[in-house]
C-alpha cells in the first residue's frame, strides 16, 4: 500500500467515524501528524499511554511550579505589605510630630 493509499484509508476514516464520536475529532487533529510521520518514514514509537503518561508528568511539574511561584508570591505579598504598613506608621508619626510643633509655635 502507498503513503498516498494509507492517508486515504485516515482520511476515509475521518469521514465515517464523524465528528460526532470520541474518535472522530481526534483522529482529525492527529492527521497532520500522521502524515507528516508517514512522509518522513517515522514508524510510530510510542502508544498513545506513553504520551498520556507524558503528560500528565507535564502537567503535575507545571502544578508544582505554579505553587511554588504562588507561595513566593505570598511572601512577597506579606513582606511588602508589611512595609507598606512601617512607611505609613512613619508617615503618620511624622506628620503628628510636625503638627504639634507647628501648634506649639502658633501659641
């Protein structure tokens, strides 16, 4: 059978199961890559649990690190509200300072 004839039979394929499937939509968004791997004469490596598999470690490290930034985050958060907090204790002390001089000189 040709790499023409197998894209066919995809493409036939595609066409019966429908879109109305769990099949269907997949195997039209997989085509491209079927035949472009057919093409280039690139058996298939994996089943597709290894690449489930693959992802979900993607998914799991991407989690991992969207913690990890989230709590650093937090932190930071903290830290500058709390600083914040400090300047405008300052501030007020400041300007509490400054207006009882100002009253004392105008008596």
């Amino acid at each position: 059978m040709s790499k023409d004839e197998e894209l066919a039979v995809i493409d036939a394929a595609i066409k019966k199961i429908g879109s109305n499937s769990y099949l269907g939509p997949w195997l039209r968004d997989i085509r491209p890559e079927l035949e472009r791997t057919l093409r280039c004469d690139i058996e298939p490596q994996f089943a597709m649990s290894h690449y489930r598999h693959l992802a979900g470690q993607i998914l799991s490290s991407a989690r991992d690190q969207a913690d990890r930034l989230k709590s650093q985050a937090d932190e930071y958060k903290a830290r500058t509200e709390q600083e914040a907090r400090k300047m405008v204790d300052n501030a007020k002390h400041y300007a509490a300072h400054h207006l009882r001089k100002a009253l004392e000189e105008v008596e």
